[in-house]
C-alpha cells in the first residue's frame, strides 16, 4: 500500500530535482509515443533534443533559433509567474500578445514612411500598453464584479484572434499587397523594426527585454515586500490580508504586468522575427508560456531555463517534421505531456511516499 | 425580427447549436458539485470530437462514434483524476494542462481523418407529429442527441436534488472534511464525478464533429469547453438554468451565422467575436449585484483534499 | 454497581512520524455509565477516540465491545456496531439543511419526509428543539451541536462518544446538554465523555481515565476527588496562576463606538453597535459562543474589513476605514484565532513570518526592500523570548506544533511594543504550562501601559486576566462590566443565555 505523508517542511532538494525528473519522464513517454507513431523514439528525441544545437548542417540555422523562440516564451512566462503565485490566472496571456502587437505595429505603420529615432520606442511602449489594456479588462471585472478571470482572460483570447484578422484583412492591409491579407513588413521599414543584433545570434531587443524582466523578477521576488506580498497571497490568502496585502491591488499589478509583457513579446514579435501582421501572426506562445511558468516552477531562473528548453521543442520539432515526418501536433503532445508530468511528480517536493501496510481510512 | 431568418428554423437551429455546450456544461457542473474544478474541458471535447469521429468512421456508426466520444473524453479526465485526486496536484494547472494536451493529442490522431464525411445522426421519427405547424419543425425534427440531453439535464437535476449519491455528492463538495469524518470515501466519489464530466465533454465533443460540423479538423471546437465552463458559473450550479445558458448561447451563435448568412452590413469578424463577448457580459453580471452567483459555489470547490491525522 | 463491561480498550498503541499520541492505553466503559476520558491538549484523548470511531487503526492492541472483537475499518462499521460520535470541530454541511445532515450520518435513512418528523419527535423529547428544514450554517454553534446529537441518537447508538461539547456553549446551555446526557445514561446509552473541563466532570462522569502525553496515568471516580487532584494528575505539575501587577488605568487608548459591519465570512456574523472602550493598562475580556462575531470583532479591530472612520479611534484619531499597515503604525497589533492560514502563512518559514506582521513596526524594509538579516534577528529573538521550541528559524510554520506556533504568533505580535493589543483565542489548543506564560507575556504588556482585548470561548481564562467583561451574542456586544463581583449565571446571561430554545419552542 503506497501512502502519503506530508513533510514537514517542503523539501529544497526535490524543488530543484522535479522539473528535471518530469523532463526525463517525459522524454521516455514521448519515446513511446513516437515509437507508436512509427518512429525510432532515439532518433526523434535526439532529433528534437541535441541535433537543432550541434547538428553540423542544421545548426547554424536552428542555433539562432533558439533565442527567438525563447525570448516571447520567457517575457511571457516571467509575467504570468508572478500572478500565478499570488493565485491570480491569467490565461489569455494569447490574446494580450496578439493586442501588443496589433498596437505596436499600428503605431509603427501610422508613421510609415517617416524616418524619426522615436518610432520604434513608442512602439515598444504601445505593445505594452495594448498587452496591459487586454489584461486590465479581466482585471477590472474580478476586482469590481467578482467575474471569474480565468474565464474572461480566455475568451478575450478568442475576441483578440478576431480582431487581428479583421485587422489584418482591413485596416492595417498592406495597400500594396496587391489584396492579399497582412500588413506591410516591418522589418523592410527601418525606424520601426527590431533588426537580428549580431548576426547569426537571433539576439534582438525582445531578448534583451526578456533577460532584464527575468532579473526584475528575481529581485522583486527575493528582496522585495511586494514580491513576498505576492507569494503570501497565493499561499495565505486570509494571511496576506492580515499582513495588510490590497487584494484588489495585487489583482491589477498582476494582470497588469503580464499583459504588458505579453503585449511586448507580441511587438518585438512583429516588428522582428514575423515581420508583419497576418491572420496566424500567433502561433500559440501565450499558452506554451503556460507551460514555461510552471516548468520553471515560477522561479525567474527556472523559467530563463525552461523557456529555452520549450524553444529547443519547438525547433527540434520542425527539424523532426523535416527529417524524421513527424507530426507537428506530436510536439504539441509532447508539451503538453511535460507539463502532466511537471504536476505529477510535483508533489514529491511537498509529501513523502511511503511503502507500508499502515492504513487509515481514506 | 431580421429579414430573411425564419424564426422556426432559428429556433430548431439553435437546439442544435446548443448540444456540445449544454452536455459538457451538465457534466462540469456535476464534478464541480462534488468540489472539483477541471478547466479541461475544452481539452476532454475536443478528445472526444475525434475519437468520436474515427470510431464512427471505422464502425459506420454514429451510436458507436458518441460512444467512442464519451470514452476518450473519459480517458483523458482519468489523467485529471490521477493528477488531482491522487497526486494532489492544483486543479487549476492540472486543466490546462488537460486542454493544452487534449489540443495537441487530437490532432496528432486526427491527421488521417481530415476531410471524411461521417456517418449521419439519425432523425427521431415522431410521425405526425412532425408535421405539426411551426412546432413541429422546432420540437419534432431533431436526431436523438437533442433530446438525450435534455433528458439528461432532467436526469442530473433529479439525482443531484432527490437521490443519497445525489446528497453525498453535493455534501464532498461542500466540505471534504465533514464528509471524511463520517467515513465517505471523497476521493473516489470525486473520480467518479470526474469521470462523468469526462464523459459528457466527450459526448458534447463527439456531437461536435458527428452532427455539428460534420467532419474532422484541428481545433474543431473552437472553445466550447471554455464557455460550457462559463455556462455553470452562469446556471449558478443548477441544470435547469445551465439548459437556460446553453440554448441562450447556442441562440446568439445561431443568430450571428446567420446574420453572416444574410450578409448583414457587420464585418464577420464582429459577429464571430459576439458569442465569447456575449458570454463574458453574462459571466459579469451573473457575478456582480444581489445575486452574486459565487455564493452559491460549492464550498470546497478547487481544494484538494489529503486525508491526514 | 456491577454493570457488564460494554466497550474495553486493552493496550492501544498508535504512532504518528515524530508523536506517540497513544501508548499502551486500556481503560472500560459498561452500560449506562458516563465515562470521562480527560487529559489536556496533546495528550492524545482525540486520537484514542478516532480508533474506537474507526477513523484511525491503532499500530497495536485490541478492543472489544459486548465482548466481542472490536476492530472498525471505518465510521460506518463503527456506527453499525452502535458507536456513534459528536464531533468537537463539527462534521456539519452549512449550505445542506438540517434533515440532510442528518441524512448523511445514518446509514438507511428514511424518505426525507418521515426523517424530518422523526427529527422533530425525537429533539422535542430530548428537550433540544430543531428545525429540520433550516440551513445549518444559520444555526448557532449550540445549535449545531444538537443536529450532531440528534443524529447519532436516531440510530440509537450503545456508545456514544462526545469531543468537548460544552467549549461552544453558554453555561445555561450546559445545563440543558447535561439534562440530556443524563436521560440517555438512565436509558442505558454508554457516554464517553472527552474534556479538560474538570468541574463539568466532577458534575456529569461516574467515571474518569486521565491521560497524559498518552498514557493513561490515573483511573478515578471523579465525585470523589477535587479538582485540584485531577488537575495535578492530568498537568502532572502544579500551576501558578499568572501574577498582576493590578493597578493604575491611564487615559482611554481605544474606542470602539457603534461599529456595525457585515460579516466578510459566508454564514458569518455581522457586528451591531458595538461599543467599548479600553484605557492604557486595563485588559477588557470578551466571551461568546463561537460564531457570535468574534472573527468580525478581530478583522474589523485589525482593518481586515475597513469600517466607518470614527467607528475605531486610537488615541482619539479615527482609523476605522485604515489597513492593518495604518493601525500598525499607530501601535495596534492583533492575532487572530487561526493560525495557520490567517496568522502565518503555513509553508513559509518562521523568518518569512516574522516579516508578515513585523515589517512595519519592527522597520525591516528599506523603500521596500526587505533587511533578511534583521528579520532573522527578530524571528530569533522571537522563539528566544517565548520558549518556542524549534530547530530553528528557517523550518515552515507548519511543522510546529500547535502550542508552538501559537507562542511564536502572540510572541511576534506582543514584541512590537504595541501600545493598543487585539488577541482572539490566545491559549487555543495549548498546554497549561505553555497557556500560563503567554497569559502572563498579555499581563506584563498592560503592566507596561498596553490597552488589551482579550477574545476568548475559555471564561476562566478571561475570569483569570481580565479586569472588565463584556460578552458578544448574535454580534451585538453587552455593556462591559468590572469582573470582580460577576456570577456565572450573569456572564451566561450576558453571553445569550440557551440559543435557539424559544424560538424552536414558538416555531412549532
């Protein structure tokens, strides 16, 4: 009989151990998986793991890669980090994303064909502000209404997906794109695009903003009354009332927050990688980030690692669906498949399993 | 009302368009009864949507494809199960882990089905009674699904509120603890309760791909799980008024489809957005004022429960 | 008296990590008789009647009941063999009415319908009157009781086993419940009776067990000795009262006048008017059955619920519409009755904690940023001062015992040097010895010129420490009263007299 017993304390060792534990276990089920799949399990996971890093043909274009990719995951993640811990679930980080970029660029293309220094920075501060707008809206309905935000941030996701496409079919059309839908390229109009720094690095500014958020983080998080306001209030929140927490304050500092940096991580988007605006400008790091949050175990360092490793997924899958024909959707799963595995060994960190025949009533 | 749109056949339709939401919402709301919040729905409807679809495919018939709905949705709700009931994992990461999941498996196992058709849901015969003016095109017209949820709205109205599984169900999810302490078994009863929510978002998914749309595509639905979600916190845990929700939202999508239909001057994108902005104008005023629906909530909902001392 | 034996317990054993709650227990209960099982907090009585509830197996030993083999899996066996139980902290559902808890104790009910008069019939001839229909998180806690009661009579129980009923009741409504427990004794019902009460015992038990840290240490008949001697055996030392300094009351430091707030808790109390005021060094006590708006009182004294402005005044100045960081700045401290979970956060470690209240007064913020090592030096000094045992500073909150955390809790509120102390429930589930330092920490702090309001369910300790008495009764507050000179039939009037009896009477 397997039971379990609650540590006293929860233990430093499995905090650090189960992320790893999960992503092995994931790898042997998504092993399986592909073997299901008609695969060699070997080849696919060193596929999607090592050869997108030290393949000798495919590496010099996959390295870069992966700092692209990372950058949106980890500015996401960082942002839902913090409300997550305060018990606060913005899940419609997707949407925020899609609303940052929708701002950024239309601000950007406003100003097209004009060459002036402050374009791009006031566009920076539009993608944050559109993210922050969308987020703000679940934010308000559960501080004055009570509405449920996870709900809400959700099906402002499906509204935000609407309005890019209307967008991208009528206002921000491109009038030279001979009809077709999307936006004018970005990254072919100087003052507002956010060029490869060094090239062959896929450094650009939404990597740099992505670092300095991980270390704003950190520092709020382990020196700061506001962060430790922030995880009493998702552990005690009875507790965090008593030590004179405003509720409805961390609620709108939340949301805020990582509606801001999702709306940025949507304009470095889509003035740098993307490009333009399209109808599938998002490809679904609002949800992934998810993912990165918890895999991080909403620790800023945690999520700088895991977002590369979520990044490294999605590179090492496209490579796979190059080389091996695997499915896109099989990463999908496979992330997904982390994240059950992330929850699952979790609470090795909290109880203890204990083999015995003692048993009480449960 | 609007030119060109036969009250009827709106009417008729939007029964229809109801059914996913309103068998996925009866089923959350029962595992939210019982103190469990599972935010996979969207993730157990579109696992049921395929299997649904390929076992109605490889079998030619739509009794079995719902079947084969509900067991893939019960499937992937036995992993929500294990997560929280045994592995006491939070149950708000642990849906969306389910949703994020049930997205992506189902399109891997339906690649190879895109573009089929499936076999078709047959229509009730009630007869005469079909011909009946006006009501019998709204009443009398429909296949069985239709009329299997509403019977099983009825039925979970019925057990909730007049059975002893009903009264234990409802008393796991107003205090674990209580009902530990009189010797329930709360962790079972909750894996039940989950497995039945699984089941009916299957059954709603299966409906989905089999009568709805009716063929196989990635992200076929398209969020129904989330506003079937949003459709319990709307009927304030009560079936009867999540039917209410349900033909209320299966009305609005009716509604603007067809003002698409009709060409209205509106670009679609707006009309498309209506349900989502719709549903979250309910939510806010189901949640605010006198009648705050969170009172009555479950008051265990979302707590994981560990029988210690 | 030879009555044949109908429950013997020989030799129980059960270990928890860490914790023997039971070693070696026997003890035997016959017919009819009403056994006393007494013992403080942590000696284990609670644990030793789960085993015979078969919500916990013992390790080793045995029972037998009728002089057969006795071993429950589960409460439902329990209750099949005839054993049934009323809960200190209540198995009650509030949002289901009283027939469908009732319901949910038994294992065949009848239709909802003929419960509901059987309910009527059976709480009409045991003097507790019950409403079936009513929704139990709006009945008082007495009340509460007697749906628990009620229950485990219906199913006409051989055993019935009863965790400190009378901590949730007015002395008038002890009263009523011994009446009760009498009739059922003469009926032949077996009561096992838990408590630290000892007078209530020398009054109802023919029998008592003493337990200390679990073991049985004595076997007594109760009427026969003092309650000093049962005292000794069950503390195993001999206690001092706390000393006061008595004396000199300054000028007014707190006022509460015609605060009215609703209550922020589901089925909760909303305070009514109520009014008082406590100078510098005097103790006002406040009693009450639990749920008549001492959680409110805390919250709205502490700025958890924000009030009208000159509802609360300190020192004159209006602070009722402030937050806890305004009030603690002007010297207000307050701890609440839950600890874990309200006055600590359960997973963070005593540092962290030390930080939740202490921030402000104890200045370990820095524009915001936390001094970690002056915080550490305050949560040491902390577990220094109040005789926390800990192995040390940095272990979560949760994995100190209960007494423990409560000592570190007070002890952090009572460090700050407050000028104005609020403390709800401030020996709950404590030893006495642990019970007598911290009331004796309170004493010293009016001593020193802290107005204090001490909210308490336990009246000999509010007799013990304060020096005025007030009591809350359905959140209205009665005109506070010097102690010297107060009967307990007055404070039993004061708290409300027997909740519910007349209306139940008129209802029907």
């Amino acid at each position: 009989m397997i039971r379990l017993e609650k540590r006293p304390s929860p233990s430093r060792f499995w905090q650090g151990a189960t992320p790893v534990l999960a992503v092995v276990l994931t790898m042997i089920a998504g092993g399986l998986m592909f073997a299901a799949l008609g695969k060699n399990p070997f080849d696919a996971i060193r596929t999607i793991f090592w050869d997108p890093l030290f393949h000798p043909q495919f590496a010099s274009y996959s390295r870069p890669q992966l700092l692209v990719k990372a950058a949106p995951l980890i500015l996401i993640a960082i942002g839902l980090s913090l409300g997550f811990r305060a018990g606060i679930w913005n899940i419609g980080a997707e949407g925020q994303y899609i609303m940052g970029a929708l701002l950024g660029a239309g601000v950007g293309l406003a100003f097209y064909p004009a060459d002036l220094w402050f374009i791009f920075p006031l566009m920076v501060v539009a993608g944050a502000f559109g993210g922050w707008v969308w987020a703000m809206i679940p934010a308000i309905l559960r501080t004055r209404f009570n509405t449920n935000e996870i709900l809400v941030s959700l099906l402002m996701v499906y509204i935000a997906e609407n309005i890019l496409s209307s967008m991208s079919l009528g206002l921000l059309r491109n009038p030279e794109g001979g009809g077709f839908p999307g936006s004018r390229n970005l990254s072919q109009y100087p003052a507002a695009s956010n060029p490869e720094m060094i090239a062959g690095t896929g450094m650009h500014w939404g990597v740099i903003a992505a670092l300095m958020a991980v270390i704003a983080a950190y520092v709020l998080l382990q020196r700061h009354i506001l962060g430790f306001h922030i995880k009493l209030a998702g552990q005690a929140p009875r507790a965090a009332r008593y030590a004179g927490v405003n509720p409805t304050g961390l609620v709108l500092l939340c949301m805020g927050i990582s509606g801001a940096l999702a709306g940025l991580a949507g304009l470095f988007e889509v003035a740098g990688p993307a490009g333009r605006i399209s109808i599938d400008f998002n490809v679904g790091y609002g949800f992934t980030a998810i993912i990165v949050a918890f895999l991080g175990r909403l620790n800023p360092i945690g999520i700088l690692l895991a977002g590369l490793l979520m990044a490294l997924t999605y590179i090492g899958g496209e490579l796979a669906q190059f080389m091996l024909g695997l499915p896109a959707a099989a990463i999908q799963a496979f992330q997904g498949m982390l994240l059950f595995f992330l929850l699952a060994v979790d609470l090795l960190s909290n109880y203890r399993i204990r083999l015995g025949y003692k048993k009480e009533a449960i | 009302m609007i030119g060109g749109i036969d009250p009827a056949l709106l009417i008729s339709a939007l029964m229809v368009a109801s059914v996913p939401i309103l068998l996925a919402a009866i089923g959350e709301l029962v595992v939210e009864r019982a103190g469990v919040l599972n935010l996979g729905v969207e993730g157990m409807m579109i696992m049921g949507a395929v299997c649904g679809f390929i076992m109605a495919v490889q079998t030619g018939s739509a009794l079995l494809g719902f079947v084969g709905g509900a067991l893939g949705g019960a499937a992937l709700s036995l992993i929500f199960a294990l997560l929280t009931q045994v592995l006491l994992a939070n149950q708000v990461a642990s849906g969306l882990a389910l949703t994020l999941f049930g997205l992506g498996l189902s399109s891997l196992i339906g690649q190879s089905f895109v573009g089929i058709r499936p076999p078709s849901t047959g229509t009730v015969p009630f007869g005469p009674l079909a011909d009946i003016p006006f009501l019998g095109r709204v009443l009398f017209r429909h296949d069985w699904v239709v009329y299997a949820s509403v019977a099983l709205v009825a039925a979970t109205w019925w057990m909730l509120k007049a059975t002893r599984m009903g009264l234990i169900l409802r008393a796991v999810g107003e205090s674990h603890d209580a009902a530990h302490a009189l010797g329930y078994k709360v962790r079972k009863i909750r894996v039940l309760a989950i497995l039945f929510g699984g089941a009916m978002a299957g059954l709603g998914g299966a409906y989905v791909s089999l009568v709805r749309v009716p063929q196989w595509t990635d992200g076929i639905t398209a969020g129904a799980g989330w506003i079937a979600l949003a459709i319990v916190v709307f009927a304030s845990w009560r079936p009867w008024r999540a039917l209410v929700g349900a033909y209320l939202f299966g009305g609005i999508t009716v509604l603007q489809l067809n003002l698409q239909a009709a060409g209205a001057r509106i670009p679609v994108e707006y009309l498309s957005m209506s349900p989502y902005l719709i549903t979250i104008i309910v939510l806010v005023i189901m949640s605010s004022g006198r009648g705050k629906a969170s009172l009555n909530a479950p008051a265990s909902l979302g707590k994981n429960f560990h029988a210690s001392r | 008296m030879t009555r044949p034996d109908l429950l013997r317990v020989e030799g129980v054993t059960k270990t928890y990590p860490g914790v023997v709650a039971n070693s070696d227990v026997s003890f035997a209960i016959s017919q009819g008789e009403i056994h006393a099982l007494l013992g403080e907090n942590g000696a284990g009585k609670s644990t030793l009647v789960k085993m015979i509830y078969g919500l916990v197996k013992p390790d080793q030993g045995r029972m037998t009941l009728r002089g057969a083999s006795y071993a429950p899996v589960e409460p439902r066996a329990a209750r099949a063999s005839g054993v049934a139980m009323v809960f200190q902290h209540f198995s009650l559902f509030e949002a289901l009415n009283v027939a469908e808890n009732v319901a949910l104790g038994m294992e065949n009910p009848p239709p909802m319908k003929e419960l509901a008069s059987r309910i009527r019939a059976v709480s009409q001839e045991y003097g507790l009157p019950l409403d079936p229909a009513r929704m139990v998180g709006d009945l008082s806690a007495g009340e509460r009781q007697r749906v628990e009661i009620i229950r485990c009579l219906l199913q006409d129980p051989k055993l019935l086993i009863m965790d400190e009923p009378t901590s949730v009741l007015t002395p008038q409504e002890v009263d009523i419940l011994f009446k009760t427990l009498r009739q059922l004794a003469a009926e032949g019902t077996a009561i096992l009776y838990i408590s630290h009460k000892l007078e209530e015992i020398r009054a109802l038990c023919d029998e008592a067990t003493i337990l200390r840290r679990g073991k049985v240490v004595a076997t007594c008949t109760p009427r026969e000795r003092s309650a000093r001697e049962m005292a000794e055996l069950m503390v195993g030392a001999t206690l001092t009262p706390p000393a006061r300094a008595g004396g000199n009351k300054g000028v007014v430091a707190l006022e509460v006048a015609d605060l009215s707030v609703a209550s922020p808790i589901p089925f909760g109390t909303s305070l009514k008017n109520v009014s008082f005021r406590v100078a510098k060094g005097e103790v006002l006590g406040i009693a009450g059955v639990a749920g008549n708006g001492q959680d409110e009182l805390l919250l709205a004294l502490s700025g958890e619920v924000k009030a009208a402005r000159d509802a609360v005044r300190i020192d004159g100045a209006g602070i009722g519409d402030t937050d806890p960081t305004t009030r603690r700045k002007l010297g207000l401290v307050a701890a609440p009755e839950e600890r874990l979970g309200h006055a600590a956060a359960p997973d963070m470690s005593l540092v962290e904690n030390a930080l939740l209240s202490g921030a402000v007064r104890q200045n370990l913020t820095r524009n915001g940023f936390i001094d970690w090592p002056a915080t550490e030096r305050f949560a040491a000094a902390i577990v220094a001062d109040f005789d926390v045992r800990t192995p040390g500073t940095q272990v979560a909150a949760r994995a100190l015992s209960g007494g423990n955390l409560q000592k570190f809790v007070v002890g952090r509120e009572l460090s700050q040097s407050p000028s104005v102390i609020v403390i709800n429930q401030p020996t709950w589930g404590v030893d006495a010895a642990a019970a007598a330092s911290i009331r004796q920490a309170i004493l010293d702090r009016a001593a020193g010129g802290a107005a204090v309001v001490v909210i308490s369910q336990d009246l000999d300790e509010l007799l013990e420490i304060a020096d005025s008495f007030a009591a809350l009764n359905e959140g209205r507050l009665t005109t506070p009263r010097p102690v010297a000179g107060l009967t307990v039939d007055e404070i039993g009037l004061m708290m409300g007299g027997a909740h519910g009896m007349e209306v139940a009477h008129h209802g029907h």
